[in-house]
C-alpha cells in the first residue's frame, strides 16, 4: 500500500532508491520472499518497472537491499543507546538489553511466521547481514576500549568484535538459566561478570 511508504518532506523528497527498498521491505512482510517480484514493488513505489532495473540490477540484487536495509536499521535504533556509555562493559550491557527488547519479528521480517520462508538462503543471508552489520559497529568500539586502557594492549580487536557480537546474540537466542532476561541490570551484570571481564 502506497501509505506504508516515505513521503517528500520539508527537505525535498525522498530518494528514489530508498523508496523502492521501503516497497520492497512492505512486500516481503505482507507476501514473503518467493512472493515478491519487480512489478508489485514498482507499483508500490510509485515508480515504473525500469527505473527499479535502474537501480537493482535484478530480483536478487533487490532482495539483498532490503535485507540489507532492515540490519543497519536495528544497528542504527540501538546505536545511540550503546554509545551514550562510556566504558565497554556498559555498551555491552547497554545492546544486550537493547538487542532482547526487540522482537524476533522485527529482525526476521515477518519471514518465520510464513512456511518454508524460515529455511530460505535469503533468511540465512539476512543473519549474516545482520552479524555484519554488528561487526562494523563494534570493532571502533572495542579499538577505543583498548586505547583507553580498559581492555589488554594485545586483545585482538576483530576477534573481540566478534566475541560480543556472538555473546549478545546468544544472550537473546538461548533461554537464561542464572539471570532474568527481562531484568535489564540483571542482564548488564551478567555482561559485565562474563562477557567483557574476559577481555582485560
């Protein structure tokens, strides 16, 4: 539905690439992925089926757009929260919390609710995107921990990166045993304890 879409605000209108992926995005949460094609997103757009061609070399090309799209939109609705804290400990305490809070609907697209769509290569490149996304946001992160003194001199920066990333994703995918989830400076001492202390 064309409502579901950016309008031109008081500052010009909106790109046409990024109102192509907005369509996108609205048609694979109504219909899924195998259900999307050119055409219904060129109509919702408002644009025609060429100008898409334009801008996406094909269906797939498309796709990779919007899932794409939806990871840096989480990273970027949790980044502000995670940066507002001033040690490491506490930004990943911080996106733990953060990162739970929000639900698995909204990181998967809808997909999961839909057969078959939850097997999907493109659902699988989507957490990959995801994880990507993380990545790139943390690594400055865990450089300027590091230059401050709070993490060891050696700590390799990618690895450690990666190590929060995978720590805070397990934190929302695998149920709590010894802490409540739920309880957010439950879930920020638990980081704190086990997840960042290994890193100085």
């Amino acid at each position: 539905m064309p409502g579901t879409l950016p309008r031109p605000g008081p500052d010009g209108p909106v790109g046409t690439r990024e109102r192509i992926l907005a369509a996108a995005t609205a048609q694979v949460r109504r219909r899924g992925l195998r259900r999307v094609t050119m055409d219904d997103v060129a109509r919702e757009a408002g644009v025609s089926r060429r100008t898409v061609y334009v801008h996406f070399a094909d269906r797939d090309d498309l796709i990779h757009g919007v899932l794409a799209r939806n990871a840096a939109g989480h990273v970027a609705a949790i980044a502000p929260h995670v940066r507002a804290h001033a040690t490491l400990a506490a930004q990943a305490g911080e996106a733990a919390v953060r990162v739970h809070a929000r639900s698995p609907q909204a990181y998967a697209l809808g997909l999961a609710e839909r057969d078959g769509e939850s097997e999907d290569a493109a659902v699988r490149l989507l957490r990959g995107l995801a994880f990507d996304a993380w990545l790139h946001f943390w690594s400055p992160l865990v450089e300027h921990a590091r230059d401050r003194g709070e993490v060891r001199a050696d700590l390799d920066t990618a690895q450690a990166a990666e190590w929060i990333v995978r720590a805070v994703i397990s934190l929302v995918l695998v149920p709590a045993r010894s802490f409540d989830p739920d309880d957010p400076e439950q879930v920020r001492r638990f980081v704190a304890d086990h997840i960042t202390r290994g890193l100085c």
